[in-house]
C-alpha cells in the first residue's frame, strides 16, 4: 500500500516516535508527532546501540552522522566488584567493520531525530498530552486540554504509560522487580577506554562507557532493594545515598562515584509484552508494546527496529488491518526472547553466594579464554538481525 498522503499521528517524541515518524515520511505519509513535553529534548543519559539498531539509522540515511557524535564500541567487560579483575570480555570488533557498536548520548540521538523529521516535513507539536484514544476508520485522539486529533493511523510510541495500550489491552499493573537503578554522567578523567565496564557484585552492579567523543562517562548503578520504589527514571537522589551502597567496590567505580554529583535513581518494573499491539488503525510500538529491564541494553533498539518493520509493513501491505498483523507477526517473538534475556541477566550479574559466583565467574573466564568467538557468537541473534533486510 503507497503511504503517500497518508495522514498518520504518532504519540510520543521519545527515540522510538522520532524513528517512525521518519521512516513513515520518507515513504510519502504526512505525518504529525504529537509530544506531551514542552521540548523535544531528553533527560536520560546514555544508551547502547548496537549493530541491529545501526542497520535502521543506516537504512534512514543517518549512520555518518550519528557516529560523528558518538564512540565506537570495541568491547565489553565484565568484572568483578571487589578489585575490578577482569572475568571475561565481549570483543565487539570481532562482529566486523560493518557492523559497529556505538555509546550514544540520548540527547544527540534525539536532536538528531528531530532535525531529519522536520526536514522531511514531519509536524512535531509540543504540549500535546494524549489522554484517551478511540480507535476507527478515522482513529481519534482526545488530548488534555480538550481538542481532538483524527487520523488515518495513530501509531502510539507514547512509554510505560500508553493511553493506547491500556486501551488495547486493559489496564495491567506492573510489579516492582526489587531493584532500582542510579544514572550519572561524569567528566571523563579516568581515561576510560572505548568498552562498557560491569563490575558485578552481590545483589549489585556497576556499568559504565564513555560518550560524546569520550568526553563523558555513563554511569548506571544498580542495586537489589526490598521496598517499593516509584517507577520512573527523572527522580533526583543525593549521591552519598549511591556512594553508601557500592562503597565497597573496587577498580575505577570508587573514583567515578567520587565524581559524580547529581544522580537519578528509579524503580525498576517488570510489564508483560502486551497481546494486543494493535487495533482498527491503531498500533503500539517500543516501550508502549514491550517494555523491557536495561540488562540487555536493547530497548531504545528494539523501538527502533518496530519503527522499521511497522514503516515496511504499511509500505507493502494493501490495507492497515493486515499490515498492522504483519508488523506484529514480525516482532512478537523476537521481542519476548530479549525481555527474557535481560529479566535473566541481572541474577547472572548479581549472585550473592560467593562460591557459586566464583564458579560461575571461573566458568566465564574459562570460556572467554578458550573460545573468545563463542562468547560473543551466543548474541548473535540480537547483533546481527537486520530488520532492513528480513521479511
């Protein structure tokens, strides 16, 4: 189906709205991004993209310049908490030339985003907080301040939240996971190297990468709790509460803590992949249809790689109804398998009995050692999918 003069809403501004709504412009659709903030900006810090993820921006046309803003990834570590000893390590080089890994700073993906949409004639309004949907032939967004917006399609990108979710599927209430997460940025004067560092300790780790030329390093902290903690990352915490924590941790997370003087911390919740991705002209997308822990670093990725599929499937199917079943045919199983993965990765970061951490990490190193290429082959589903390229 042509998507020339197609009129279609995306609720959200975030990383996976931007993405879709330029790759539903650069088809032909008029497409109009409705954000609640009064800015497109982003508050959050650093993210991972991975070579999946490089395969949308380079399909968009925005590989060169987001790597003018970023730094290629050559590995990474896992260490363990006391000293820093290396366990083993992931060589990112090993994936090839044409299959980077970079730490982006949200911020520049963002601002990148946006200037290409705007370029491509998308309508970016701010201040547009959608508060109920009704989907249709001509799906209807209510927003807050009481106008309605109707379209031929409402892609919803809209996070946790989603008005277009809850509609779709119902209310669902997530549960708290018992760990919340710290995030800082910190000057680089450690002359951390181009590698993500998780220093991995008793009910806790450590993760840290450079960003913006190694200007900058990222800091994501993470610690097993018993009381509830209110879901949300744009939460301020006193960094003495952070430093208290991992205070005896060792390698170069005591001087990172040292440096670091405003912090966030949020709640970490566990949602279901929603059943229901879409509805009549109505399609959910990102966090909105499949949230995910950060222990894989692949959500704002996977949000990418639906803005692809969903853009392809409306591009080649001859009707929404069975294009929006195609999108979610399409990525349904792939994003269970990664909210899986990353629910099971913070037990193999955390183990607290030192005798099974010590095997476990021995086994790791062992393996590291002797087959460096089946360690890092194990993700090779996740790295070297291309959504550009599978149909």
């Amino acid at each position: 189906m042509a998507l020339l003069g197609m009129n279609i809403a995306v609720l959200g501004g975030g990383i996976g709205g931007l993405t879709v709504a330029l790759a539903l412009a650069q088809r032909g659709a008029q497409v109009t991004v409705l954000e609640q903030a009064e800015a497109i900006n982003e508050v959050g810090a650093g993210i991972q993209v991975g070579p999946n993820g490089i395969c949308v921006m380079r399909a968009l046309g925005l590989e060169q310049a987001l790597a003018a803003s970023c730094v290629k990834a050559k590995a990474v570590e896992l260490r363990d908490y006391k000293r820093g000893d290396l366990v083993t390590k992931l060589d990112l080089t090993q994936l090839g030339p044409d299959q980077p890994y970079y730490f982006v700073h949200r911020a520049d993906l963002i601002n990148l985003l946006a200037e290409n949409c705007r370029a491509a004639g998308v309508s970016i309004r701010l201040l547009q907080k959608a508060v109920d949907l009704v989907p249709g032939a001509r799906p209807e967004v209510q927003l807050v301040q009481g106008a309605n917006v109707k379209a031929d399609l409402v892609v919803c990108a809209d996070g946790l939240h989603s008005v277009g979710r809850k509609v779709l599927n119902g209310a669902s209430a997530p549960f708290f996971t018992g760990q919340v997460a710290w995030r800082a940025t910190v000057p680089n004067h450690f002359g951390h190297q181009a590698v993500a560092q998780v220093h991995m300790g008793p009910k806790r780790h450590v993760v840290s990468y450079p960003l913006r030329g190694g200007e900058l390093v990222n800091l994501v902290a993470v610690q097993e709790r018993g009381e509830w903690a209110e879901e949300g990352w744009a939460f301020q915490d006193d960094p003495h509460n952070l430093r208290r924590v991992f205070s005896d941790f060792g390698g170069d997370v005591p001087g990172l803590l040292t440096a670091t003087t405003e912090v966030g911390l949020w709640g970490l919740f566990r949602h279901p992949v929603a059943k229901r991705w879409f509805g009549e002209n109505v399609a959910l997308l990102g966090d909105a249809a499949h949230p995910t822990l950060p222990f894989m670093a692949q959500g704002a990725v996977m949000a990418m790689e639906d803005a692809w599929v969903l853009a392809d499937s409306l591009a080649t199917c001859e009707d929404n109804a069975a294009a929006l079943a195609m999108y979610q045919g399409r990525r349904f199983a792939r994003v269970t398998k990664i909210v899986e993965t990353a629910n099971g990765n913070a037990k193999k970061y955390h183990l607290s009995n030192p005798i099974l951490r010590k095997a476990a990490h021995g086994a790791m190193r062992a393996l590291g050692t002797a087959a460096p290429a089946k360690m890092l082959g194990q993700f090779d589903w996740i790295y070297r999918h291309d959504v550009t390229k599978s149909a």
